[in-house]
RNA sequence: GGCGGGAUGGCUGAGCGGUUGAAAGCGCCGCACUCGAAAUGCGGUGUCUUCGCAAGAGGACCGGGGGUUCGAAUCCUCCUCCCGCCGCCA
C-alpha cells in the first residue's frame, strides 16, 4: 500500500507507474473518494465534538431531560454520517490497496517479460560431447525422481525425490545456511556492493500456514485461486517463506541499532499453479510443493537499494559457488510483482531444456508491505518510520536441482557433484542398477 | 474438544459508566550536581488523523469487530491471541 498523501501530492507518478504495470487502477476515482471521505470525517468529527461537551457538562450529576433529548439526536446525526462513511470507506480501501508500487528508475519499462533486460552473464553454456539429457531423463535413470507413482497419490505436479535427490537437497541447505550465517562471506559480498551491514543472517524455520489477514497485509492473499485456501481456519499455504517471514516483526517499532534484520528461512512452499495448465508440464520445474530457502530482511529506507544489491550478489555467489553459468536479469515494469520496487532474476543455464531458466529471484518492496504490516524503526531522536523491505530466494530446490543435474550430467547419466557440496555428500550420483 | 482467568502506552502494572489519554514504577530525552561516570534531584516523554504558514484547536485509538447508554478502557456480544486445569495426540 502507498501512503494516501503521498498519492494526492503525487498523482502523475502513481498514474505512469501503474500503467507501466499494465495496472488499471482508477486512481481519480480513489481521489475523490478521498476528499468525500474527508469531507465526511470533519462533519462527523464536528458532531462528536458537540456530544463530548455535552457529555462533559454532566461529568457527576444526571443529566435533564432537555440534555438527554440532545444527546439523542446528535446521536441519530452522527450514525447516519457515519454508515455513509463506512461505505465510502469500504470502496475507499479496495482501490488504495490494489495501487502497486512505484518502480525504480533502473527498472526496464515494458509489456511483459519480453522487456526484461539481461544486465550480466557468468560462465558459458557447457559444450557437451553427447546429447545432453533433461533432468527428467536423468531422474528415471538415475531413480531419483518419480512423478507417476506421485500423480496417483497427490495429483499432477507432484514428486518424489529418493536417493542422490534427497542427499542433494540436503546439501543444497546446509550450504546455504553455512554461507549466509558467514560473516567473512557476508562482509566480502557485502563491501563488492557498498553495503553498509556485515550482519550474518539468522536462520529460520517458519510456520507454513498464515492467516487470510496477514496475507493480505503482505499484499499475497491474491490472486487466491493460486493459493491453497484452509476454509476451516480461514487460513492459506504458504507460497514462500517470506509469507510468514515478512509478518514476524508486525506492529514493532524496531531499534535503529538493531537494524538491518536478516533472515535465512527454509519451508515448504505451495502453488496452485492455477492457469498454468500445460506449462512445464513435464518434470519438477513448476511443482504445487517445493522446499525453499529464502530471503527476508528489513533495513532503514537509504540502504533498501544496497541491501536488494547485497541480496543479489548472495544468490551470485552461491551459483557461482556451483559453478553453474547464469544470467541476471532486470525484470521489466510489466512483468514484476505489484507490490515491487525492483526486481531483479537469476536464470541459470538449463541443457536439457537448451535455455536459461529462473532458478532466483528477488523482490525489493520499499515501504509497501511495511505500511500495512505496521513495521517502524526508530532512529536515536529520531522519527519513527516504515522500515524497507527486501526478500529473495536463496536456493529453490526443484529449480536448482535441475540445474544441477542437467550442467553436471556424464555421457553415461551419472551425475558429479558440484566442489561446493562435496563436504555434505559423496560425490556423484550413479544410476543404480 | 471441555471448564476457568486474562489482553491497558517502549516495558511492568493501576483503573466505582461521567475532571482517565489514562495512576505508579521502569526505560528514554533534557538540565543540575561531577574532572568524568554512577547515584541523586528537577523537568519532559504515545500513535494516527482533520483544519491551519504557524501557534493552536478538534476527532479517533486501552487485542479486533458489533452493540447498550445522554456519556464506555469500564456493561453486553462475537472473534483472535495468551495463561491454567482436564481430555486427546507427534
């Protein structure tokens, strides 16, 4: 949500931007429902007036019939007034909160993700001897990967991992969380960037179910028919750790000092994919269940944009740790989140589908979840404000396994384990016979 | 799931339906004392919002929604959460 001053002062802004997020939000619309709704609260906020000084004028003794009689009708005046407000209200809210972000001037303008740009590529695409497989073969060979047996059971979009699969992932986790809670890693990444903070992250391991409201305050309640929806506690599935990440620090008024907060979170998230029928269909690259490793953290509004760089220069490091080739990509106005400021991709280079697919990404929100989580920081004497917030994926481990399998796939449909995890399992997967 | 007790400012914690936006303590800020600090003393310390250049004036907020009343932190009701006991359970 933007700050309704911030709107009035700043209309034009707003306009460009939600047009530029193909966003059809009538904002004169919600501007003159803000001058009626403030029109409204001055009439109302009169009569309340008239009412505490006639409730005042009998502070200890009883009332006459004469004061009674007044009382009453101021009564009858401010409910009617008020059950108009309450409607214009209603239809007030709707509209402010479906008004997206602003974007950065750094964000590409564009359609849709045909204007995404490419900013940087590391590694080459490898140059495989044979026909690269893709790692769905490699899941059957290697039984590793099973989707029939799942389809039955769960439904379509479904898996089970065994084996080299399993051990991987674990892998996967403890190398991310070896490398976030590194405060020599942190700093290293962290001066590359101009980031102020050396501070590690804190590990986490969130709930995976959040109530409606909550998600609605973190603006991820819709589109609903891509969440998993629990009618019995009116609560949904998370889609992401940040979910339930983002809520923690709900109406705080946090420290400066104890500023920036960092989390590394790992949960289960789940996606109804809904509409997406027939995309990737085959293989685990869309899944309705996935285990992720992510991002979360809230800063003071001047070092948002140096902790969104920070961030991205984390997920570099651990694909680049991998050692598997990938390209950053700035998302373009139409086709990053509304809630966004900036986003920006990591796609990593994928044999067997022969293109770079998004295995991370990261979304910088400013003030926007903020405003309606009621998170503030206080700075020494200081005004409280809305903290800025970032959150990004640090490894999803559908994605990322693909990628794994795929770039370090053997002519024979082994697998050698990338260095970086060779300490937290053996190194290659064999087909097992 | 059953029964009982709670939710008040940054924190702890008072609060007969009418001088309670809210006692007291802690914390925090300023000043005094001190070479400095501690201790002590004095003063100040909520948020949002409307009008206003400002000074200031008004309104709302005591977990959330609805209600009773001339008047609600205080009474009723629903919801959420916390604590205790019983039941069930990884």
């Amino acid at each position: 949500m933007l700050d309704i001053k911030f709107i009035r002062e700043n209309a034009d802004k707003v306009k460009e931007a939600a047009k530029n997020k193909n966003n059809k939000v009538d904002i004169d619309q919600l501007l003159k429902l803000d001058e009626e709704k403030r029109g409204l609260q001055v009439e109302i906020d009169n009569l309340r007036a008239k009412r505490n000084e006639l409730a005042k004028q009998n502070k200890s003794g009883k009332p006459t019939d004469e004061q009674i009689k007044q009382g009453k009708e101021l009564k009858t005046e401010v409910s009617g007034k008020e059950e108009e407000l309450k409607k214009i209200n209603k239809e007030y809210a709707k509209l402010i909160y479906s008004v997206p972000n602003l974007i950065s001037k750094d964000t590409p303008i564009g359609p849709d993700e045909s204007g995404n740009k490419v900013i940087r590529k590391f590694g080459e695409p490898a140059k495989f001897k044979f026909k690269p497989k893709d790692h769905m073969e490699l899941g059957i060979l290697l039984g590793i990967i099973e989707t029939e047996k799942s389809a039955k059971i769960s439904g379509a979009r479904f898996n089970y991992l065994f084996s080299g699969a399993v051990l991987l992932q674990f892998a996967l986790i403890q190398f991310v969380f070896d490398t976030l809670t590194n405060e020599k890693i942190i700093k290293q990444l962290a001066k590359k960037v101009g980031n102020p903070s050396n501070k590690p992250f804190t590990p986490v391991i969130p709930p995976v179910i959040a109530k409606s409201e909550i998600m609605k305050k973190m603006d991820r309640f819709e589109p609903l028919e891509d969440r998993y929806y629990l009618e019995q506690d009116d609560s949904l599935l998370i889609g992401s750790a940040e979910h339930t990440l983002g809520p923690l620090h709900m109406n705080e008024v946090i420290d400066e000092k104890n500023l920036p907060i960092r989390y590394i979170g790992y949960s289960t998230a789940f996606r109804r994919e809904a509409g997406t029928y027939g995309k990737d269909a085959t293989g685990i690259l869309r899944r309705h269940q996935f285990d992720k490793a992510e991002m979360e953290s809230f800063t003071a509004p001047e070092h948002g944009l140096s902790e969104q760089n920070l961030i991205v220069a984390i997920q570099e490091y651990l694909v680049q740790q991998l050692e598997i080739p990938h390209q950053v990509v700035a998302i373009c106005s139409g086709d990053m989140g509304k809630p966004d400021f900036r986003q920006i991709d990591i796609e990593c280079w994928m044999p067997g589908q022969n293109k770079y697919r998004e295995t991370h990404t990261s979304d910088y929100m400013t003030d926007y979840q903020a405003r309606r989580l009621n998170i503030k920081y206080q700075a020494k004497g200081g005004k409280k404000e809305y903290v800025h917030m970032n959150d990004a994926t640090a490894f999803a481990m559908g994605r990322i396994l693909i990628a794994i399998l795929e770039n370090y796939q053997q002519e024979d449909g082994s697998v050698v384990v990338p260095k970086a995890l060779r300490k937290y399992m053996p190194g290659n997967i064999k087909i097992i016979k």
